[in-house]
C-alpha cells in the first residue's frame, strides 16, 4: 500500500531543530566573604587567644622561678641564672599558642600558616644582608652615642652560660620572634591598614618591647625598629618568613660574636 501523501509531507514546525536552552544564571555572591577566603585567615579574636596563652606562660614562668629560687639558695643570690632556661618556657608557650590558634580552630598546620615556606631567595644571601644590616645599624648606634648597657654582662659568667646565650639569641630567639611578629602579627594588620602601615607598625611593636632589655634607651628601640622594618619589608615582598629569620640569625650573631671577643678574658 503506499504512503498517504498528506502524511509524506514535512511539517516545518515538528522538524525545526529545538532552540538551546537559556544560559544558567551566574550564581549569587554571598553577603559575607567566607572565613576561608580572607588573607590571612586568622583575627584579632586569635590574637587575644595567642596573648591568653602567652600570659598564662609567663605567669607559670614566675611561679617555676619563685619555687625554684626558694628551694636553691644559690639561685637566690643570683636569679639571672634563671633568665635564659625560663626564656625557653617563654617560647614554648608561644608556640603552644600557636598550636592552639591554627590547629584547634582551623585544623591547619602551624609553620605553614604563618609563613614558614619556601621564598626562592638565597639563603646565603639572606644571611649576608642580616650581617650588613648589623653592621649599618652599628655604625648609626655610634652616630647616635648609644649609651652602653650591661645586659648581657648580667646574663654570662661562664662558658656555659656564654653558649646558652649564644644559642638563644642566635637560633631560637629569631624563629619565635619572626613567627610571632612578622610571621602572626604583620599579615593582620597589614590587612587592616596596609601593607605599609603593617611593617611600620609591627616595627614600632618590635623595637619597643626591647626597650625594657636595654634600659630603656631609645637609641637602642630606634636601631631595632630599623632592624624590624627591613625584616617586614622581606616578609611582605616574598610571603615567607624564612628569608627574615636567617637575616635576624645573623643579625644578632655579629652581636654574639663582637661580645665574645670583647668579654673572652673575663671566662679564663
């Protein structure tokens, strides 16, 4: 039988081809950007905690050395031998803070929250730019006639005492202060007021809590402060924490050494 040829016939609307469908429409940002989004991640609510542990170390710090100093006569007579073994829990509790902002709250690891990643500068070359700047700084300290101190005299009457100091100021004084300073406290404020005001400002934190160990002498905060502006400067312009602390390594190891050869008589 054929075809009916009515039924043959295209249908100009059944056989057009379907028209694509509207695009989807892009989605609604949200109100609030998310926490995880923010550079960096942490606040100033962090800050306070950081600052709670900080002040519950230094309080059990004063109670481990007046029991201490109550049991040992010796210590009494001399309680500066206790300054650099308690500088140690000092930092303990500063990186127990650590701990607590970055893996408690935020189940992130805390060296590379705070900056300890690779930078790509030289470390070598790092560690010869803290060398010059100690010895800029110096010259400026004796342009400025910086009174001189005894603090370290204080601190070092024996070779044992000597190396002590030394391995404080030359290693773990820097990784703690780098990583508290620029590492936790310049990112935040350099998101509330810039990048520039960030440096400066932590600067200006950093020379003036020195003031206390150098006897309140400002050539002393000023030197540092220069000391704390270059070390943000390299924060900011590399992202890393790494770079800043070789260079305030060797910053204080010129310190260290120029010492040893001025107080070595004194330790025969």
């Amino acid at each position: 039988m054929l075809p009916d040829p009515i039924d043959a016939t295209p249908d100009p609307v059944a056989d057009a081809p379907l028209a694509p469908l509207d695009p989807p429409l892009p989605p609604v940002p949200p109100l609030v950007p998310a926490r995880s989004a923010r550079n960096p991640f942490w606040s100033y609510w962090d800050l306070l905690l950081l600052l709670g542990f900080v002040c519950a170390g230094i309080l059990s710090i004063l109670i481990v050395a007046v029991v201490i100093e109550a049991l040992s006569p010796a210590l009494r007579k001399d309680p500066t031998r206790l300054a650099l073994p308690l500088q140690f829990l000092f930092y303990a509790a500063v990186y127990a803070g650590f701990v607590a902002v970055f893996k408690l709250r935020y189940n992130r690891r805390a060296l590379p929250s705070l900056g300890w990643v690779p930078s790509g500068i030289n470390p070598l070359l790092a560690g010869l730019g803290g060398i010059v700047l100690a010895i800029v700084l110096s010259l400026l300290g004796q342009f400025l006639h910086t009174p001189e101190t005894n603090f370290i005299d204080r601190l070092v009457n024996s070779w044992f005492s000597f190396a002590l100091l030394a391995a404080t100021a030359v290693i773990v004084a820097p990784f703690f202060e780098e990583l508290l300073f620029r590492g936790f406290l310049q990112p935040l404020l350099s998101r509330t007021f810039g990048v520039a005001a960030g440096v400066l400002l932590t600067a200006a934190l950093f020379g003036s809590l020195h003031l206390f160990q150098y006897s309140l002498a400002w050539q002393y905060a000023l030197i540092i402060f220069l000391a704390g502006v270059v070390f943000g400067w390299v924060r900011a312009r590399t992202g890393s924490v790494i770079p800043g602390t070789l260079m305030h390594c060797c910053f204080n190891s010129v310190s260290v050494v120029a010492y040893y050869i001025s107080a070595r008589p004194n330790f025969r």
